[in-house]
C-alpha cells in the first residue's frame, strides 16, 4: 500500500481500537508517516524504540506493597507511557527488539495492559518494524503476538515522495531528479555494492549536501557516501546539467523565447523550479513557458500545482489548459 493510501486509513483504523502493524524496507518514512497522522488528528505521540529496551522497562520495576500478611509485589508503571490525553504509542523497531521486550509487549497490544497499568481511553499502539530481508538485527515476530495486530504492508511510491518533498523543503533539482528517475527513489539492490544505497531518507540526506558549497569532488564522494556509487554518478551528472539552465528570472522575462531544455532530465527540472516559483502573479508566463514543452512536462507541472498550490488552478491559463488537455487528466 502507498504512503498516502495508509496516510488515508490510519485514522479510521485508529477508531476501531486494533493494534496497527506497518511494515516496510528503511528509509520509506513508516516512523514520520505515525507522526505526521498523530500531527493531523492533533494527538500526542510516544515513540518507544523497543530494540534499546529491556523487559521491565516496559512492564514497570517490582516493589512491595502492603504490610505483613497483606504484603504483595506491584510494578511501578514505567514514566514513558501514558497517564492521560489522546494519542499513539508507536512501537518502533518491534521486529529487532530481544523476545523477552517482545513478549513484554503481548499484554500492551491486545488488551491495553502491562501489570497494574492500563493504557488510557484514546490511545492507540501502532507497531512499526523492517522484514528479516532488509538485512537488519531481526528476531522473528511470535505467532501470538503476529496475530494480535492488523498487518499493512508500506511500499515506495514516486508520486507521494514528490507531494511529501514539496512539502518539506526538499529542493526542485533533487525532486526533478526523481521525477525524471523514479526507480532510483528506493533501490534496495544497491545495498550488495555498499553501505550507503537510495531510499526517501538518504535521499533528503542528498538534497542537504547539494545545498552545501562543496567542491565538486567534496559533492561526489559524499553524495556516493550518502545513496551510492551508481545513483550519486547519476545524480550528480543530472544536477550540473541542471545548473546550466537558464534561470528562473530570464524564462519569466521572456518565457515566449527563452531557451528551451535538450534533454528530458533538464526539462523535468526546470519544470519543477518554475513550479516552484509560479504565484498568482506569474502564472500566466510560467504556463506560456511550460505550454512549449511537450505534453508530459506540462502534465506533470499541472498535477503538482493541483496538489501543493491549488488556488493556481483558478488562472486563466491553468484553466484553459485543463479544458484542451481532458484526454491528458482522464487518462
């Protein structure tokens, strides 16, 4: 399922009361997709890494309570989880927590309790966690405790990377890059070549360093460093072609007869820094701009400012696009 399809259903799975599992390679965005639904339903969020925890730090620490014959062991309710409030308890990393911290976690998920402590109305727990395969310290998830969540699968999707990076001040030459190459947004294949391989993080990783007045051989090894040998090569190649654009102020000059881009991947970024740029006082020369490129930039310019700047749509230009392009928007 794709990032923003389990954006939609997180909070109507919430509701039921069910434990929630997602599943996933690293680097996808589970952990801030939880928060990001924590952030739109406006409830708190305690993020527990089981994998550094031991058994009686989720289960309390025992003491004794009571005098004489009525003496009893009790468990001290440990300070990190809930009292009050609304919110998700996101147990991070479940998959490479020891069994023990696994089994400590059987009560919490199915009936809300851990010894003398129960999980407060409006709680929710949502696991999160990375298959055997993806290479990481793994212990196999028990049966019981398998059973006890509702299992989605989360996979890469270009598409809601682009919305997410539009959204977080990822820079348009690293979203150009990916829409020019959507398949090098997440290449687990390249983890045989080395440490460093391309996911949605490392690729925000990328972005930062491209920001960085590094010289070019600095950019490079710290680029391969960052997503890899072959996707830092290509990146790079694509970002020094990029740079040699004309600049955004010479196309809104004279975006009739500014030059025009060679190659697709040139044109995938200006693209996407004139989508960048474009307001409700340069719209209209950003399409006359855009309208001379072939009918898939245009497209994807369209589809981006229907997403992240929808009051663009209103323009005269935007609008008569739409109108001769309905075979494009239906397709």
């Amino acid at each position: 399922m794709k990032p923003s399809r389990v954006a939609a259903v997180l909070p109507k799975l919430i509701e039921t009361g069910r434990s929630i599992f997602l599943w996933g390679d690293p680097g996808i965005g589970k952990s801030d997709l939880v928060r990001a639904t924590a952030s739109q339903l406006g409830i708190e969020l305690v993020d527990l890494r089981l994998n550094i925890y031991d058994p009686t730090d989720l289960k309390g620490y025992p003491t004794i309570a009571g005098t004489g014959k009525s003496q009893a062991m009790r468990f001290i309710p440990p300070a990190i989880l809930p009292t009050k409030g609304k919110g998700i308890v996101l147990l991070d990393e479940l998959p490479s927590a020891p069994p023990a911290v696994q089994a400590a976690a059987y009560q919490l998920v199915l009936d809300r309790k851990l010894n003398e402590y129960t999980l407060p109305e409006g709680w929710a727990v949502i696991a999160a966690g990375n298959h055997a395969r993806d290479g990481g310290v793994h212990y196999a998830l028990p049966a019981a405790l398998a059973n006890r969540f509702i299992h989605i699968e989360m996979e890469c999707d270009a598409q809601d990377w682009d919305f997410w990076a539009a959204s977080n001040g990822i820079s348009p030459l690293t979203r150009a890059y990916i829409r020019f190459n959507a398949g090098a947004l997440h290449d687990p294949g390249q983890r045989k070549s080395g440490m460093a391989f391309p996911t949605p993080r490392s690729w925000s990783y990328a972005d930062a360093i491209i920001r960085q007045n590094y010289s070019a051989r600095e950019e490079a090894e710290l680029l391969k460093g960052t997503v890899g040998e072959g996707a830092a090569i290509d990146y790079a190649s694509f970002i020094a072609a990029a740079r040699e654009l004309p600049t955004i102020d010479d196309i809104l000059k004279a975006p009739a007869t500014a030059p025009l881009p060679r190659t697709p991947g040139a044109r995938y970024a200006v693209t996407t820094l004139l989508e960048r740029q474009a307001d409700t006082k340069n719209i209209e020369a950003c399409m006359t701009y855009i309208t001379r490129l072939d009918v898939e930039y245009q497209a994807a310019f369209a589809v981006s400012i229907s997403r992240i700047k929808r009051e663009l749509m209103a323009s005269k230009s935007m609008v008569a696009w739409c109108m001769a392009n309905q075979a494009v928007i239906f397709a």
